[in-house]
C-alpha cells in the first residue's frame, strides 16, 4: 500500500512539473506575438520615417530672395509695348519679389537717333508705358520709381566704325531696364553699369544732370 501512494505522488508531481512548463510556454508566445510593431513618424519634411521620435529630422534652411531684373525692349522705336514686352511684364509680375511689394525701378533708354533732348523724352515715354500696363495690372503706382537715361547707357553701339548708323544695335538701345528689389532706388542701375561688358557711349554729363533734366520741362 505504502508502494501505491508513494507511485501516485510522484505522478501527480510529474504531471504538475509539465503542466507549469506548457503554461510558461503559452506565456512566453503570447508575449511574443503582443510585442508592438515599429511604426513609421513623420519627418519635417512630411514623408514617413522610420527613425525613433526622439531623432529630429534636419529642416529645410529657406533661400533668400535676390533682386530680379528684366528688360523690355522696343526694336522698331517708339513707346507701344508690343506683345513680347507684355509678356515679359506678365511673367514679372508672377514673380515672389513683386508679391512680397517690393520698390520697382524702370529705366528707360533710347538710341542715339536724335537730339540729348528728344531722347531723354523717349526714354521717359518708353519707362511710363511699362509703368502704366502695370498699374493696368495691379501694381500700385507708389511702388513704381521711373528714371530717364536717353542715350547715355547703350548696351550695343549705335554706329559702325565706318559712321553709319548700326540699325541692330539701336535697336537693341532702345529699351527699359526693370529692376525689383526690396532696396530700390538709382543704386540697381549704377551697379548693373558697372558690370556691364557691353559697349558703354561716353557720357556727357553725370548721372544727377540727366535725372535733373528729365523732371525739368523744357521751354
């Protein structure tokens, strides 16, 4: 009898020690399979990325805005804008410089056709025009400087060695320079000068005469 009892409680022991492995057992899987799975974050940049949260993605540095010139020609003279300038003036106006208010600057040109006098009027009418179409479209007139040159900075020459005329290059003389930038004022066009490779006219008098005459009537 005491064999019996002592065969009984080493089966039930036995039967104890298996039940405790399979119960750690299923533990051990249900474990596994709750582990969380990695997630993706969002980035500064707005795409998915899989780096821990507490990993900062680099932000964008953002880009400063240059001053943006343009120039709007008038090859067959006068001061109509043809369908070209008003394209060009279009394509300005969609620009972030002009939506941001910054000061714009025409400068207007002539060729060496006429008298100091006419040219400087010429120069002016051609500058007003650009300035009136983009009033036309928008631009508050306050923000718009016009400044008169006349002849005085060519970017081709205006005749050829033999003396004759150079039809091409006045063509090319005659037109307006626009300048938008967040500074303004003369200071564009004199730097612009300065770096010109182009051909430059002697001038026969200084920037502040010319300006002088082209805001004084003529008699």
């Amino acid at each position: 009898m005491t064999g019996d009892r002592m065969n009984t409680t080493r089966l039930r022991t036995a039967l104890a020690a298996s039940s405790l492995l399979a119960l750690a057992a299923c533990n051990n899987s249900g474990q596994d399979s709750a582990d969380p799975e990695p997630t993706a974050t969002p980035s500064a940049t707005g795409t998915a990325s899989i780096l821990r949260p507490d990993v900062e993605a680099e932000t964008a540095v953002p880009i400063a805005l240059e001053p943006l010139s343009a120039t709007v020609g008038f090859p067959e003279g006068g001061a109509e804008l043809a369908a070209e300038a008003r394209a060009a003036i279009d394509s300005l106006l969609e620009s972030e410089q002009v939506a941001k208010g910054w000061p714009i600057t025409l400068g207007g040109h002539s060729d060496a056709g006429g008298n100091d006098a006419a040219n400087l009027r010429a120069s002016e009418a051609r500058a007003q025009a650009v300035a009136d179409y983009m009033v036309e479209k928008g631009v508050a007139e306050s923000r718009i400087t016009i400044v008169s040159f006349g002849e005085q900075n060519p970017v081709a020459p205006n005749a050829l060695p033999d003396g004759e005329p150079d039809e091409e290059g006045r063509a090319r003389n005659r037109r307006v320079d626009i300048v938008i930038a967040e500074s303004g004022g003369l200071a564009n066009f004199e730097a612009e000068a300065e770096e010109d490779d182009a051909p430059q006219a002697q001038p026969t008098e200084t920037l502040s005469e010319t300006i002088t005459k082209a805001v004084t009537p003529s008699d």
